[in-house]
C-alpha cells in the first residue's frame, strides 16, 4: 500500500471499538491525524506521540472520502506549521523541541541549539523532512487531553493502524515521545526504539545538553552510523 493510500485509510478511521473515547467531529476539526511522513521510504527515525490535542480554532474538514480528507488536512499543515515553526508562544513548544532535538541527533545542527535561540525558517528542515516521519500512536484526539489512554484503546490503534505504518516505514529508530507510549511498544515491536522526554515539557537545564548528547549517541548507534 502506497503512503497516501495509507493515510487516506486513516483519516476515514471510524473503529467502533473506539466509540465514546475517540472524538470525531469533521466540521471541528475532530478526525484521524496529526502525521508527517518523510520523502524517503525506510525512513530514519520514525516520531510517535500519544495522540493529537485538540483542533485550533481554524480547523475544518469537509471532505466526502478519504481522498479529499487527507488533501485538507496536509493543505492545512502546510498553511499552519509556518506558524508553529516561527512562532515563540507556548503553543509551538512541542513542535519546536523536537525539531532542535531532531536535527541535533541527525547532525544537521552540529551542536545542540538553545531553545530560545531556536527560530529557524521551515525551509531549513527540507533535510529533516526527507529522513524522518511523525506519527501517533493513538490516532484521534480524546475527550481527556491530558488523560492517561487506556491499554485496550492502544491496542485497537496499534492492531489496526501503527503495525501496518511500521511496515510502510522499516525505520532505522522508533523515537518514542513520552513514557505511555515507549511503554506500550518497547516489547511490541521489532526495531530499535529510543525513549525521550514529551517534546513540550524540557529536560532540566543544567542537564539538558548531557542527557541529549546520551540520547544522540544511542540513535546513532542503532542507526548504524557509530561503532558500538
């Protein structure tokens, strides 16, 4: 299966295992999303998140199949990841740490940079978009944004969507955003899976540098790239 193939699969998700939990709301913003796939297939990292937050407020879908839902949502993402990407309120915090993050351990930044000095064009990350993708492991958004997703919930994501998105990906590294989700995949799947912190919450300052160089080298040794 192609990749948009995939993820017109996935923005028409209506698993009713999953009814009363997941929110689906088209006309709100409520459906399937929140992924980025790269432009080269086996990828380098694959990113996975929870599942997405709530819809901004400009968010809308109205799309008939999966065809016309899945070219909205990427319009969307292209009009506001401009916004997320050179923005500094605390909204882009996610989006932000993880593109520092990310370009560090793949060395596009040769050091890591700070956070507040992180404000870089989406133009810069053409590299970054070519080696890694982004994805959730739960696909929708949930009633409780904050609430802990039970295991079952998972599982009917996984089971019907993430195996088959590993497949289309064969990542070199599963980059794990938060302990849920590391959690639930660290004996779940078959290729290297690295743990870091959510993406909008920071390492402690005094040893953010340290703990990310530790996070870097392990990456790259699954990846190949150093000895071990």
């Amino acid at each position: 299966m192609s990749i948009k193939a995939f993820y017109q699969k996935v923005v028409t998700c209506n698993n009713k295992e999953c009814a009363g939990f997941a929110v689906h709301d088209k006309k709100n913003g409520y459906m399937p999303r929140a992924f980025q796939w790269s432009s080269t297939i086996p990828c380098d990292i694959l990113v996975v998140s929870k599942n997405p937050g709530h819809p901004l407020k400009q968010e809308s879908y109205k799309g008939k199949d999966g065809h016309q839902l899945l070219n909205e949502y990427m319009s969307f993402r292209k009009k506001v990841i401009k916004v997320f990407y050179n923005s500094n309120d605390p909204s882009a915090r996610f989006t932000r740490n993880m593109r520092r993050y990310l370009r560090y351990f793949l060395g596009i930044d040769m050091e890591l940079k700070q956070y507040q000095d992180y404000h870089f064009m989406i133009k810069d990350d053409h590299e970054l978009f070519r080696r890694v993708a982004f994805t959730n492991l739960y696909k929708c958004s949930t009633k409780k944004e904050s609430g802990k997703i039970p295991t079952d919930m998972f599982e009917n994501c996984f089971n019907k969507l993430f195996v088959e998105e590993l497949e289309i990906y064969k990542p070199k590294v599963v980059l794990a955003a938060g302990n849920e989700v590391y959690n639930f995949l660290k004996h779940r799947i078959k290729y290297p899976i690295v743990k870091v912190k959510h993406f909008t919450y920071f390492y402690p300052k005094k040893d953010e540098v340290k703990i990310l160089k530790n996070l870097k080298l392990n990456v790259l040794k699954l990846m190949k790239v150093l000895d071990e």
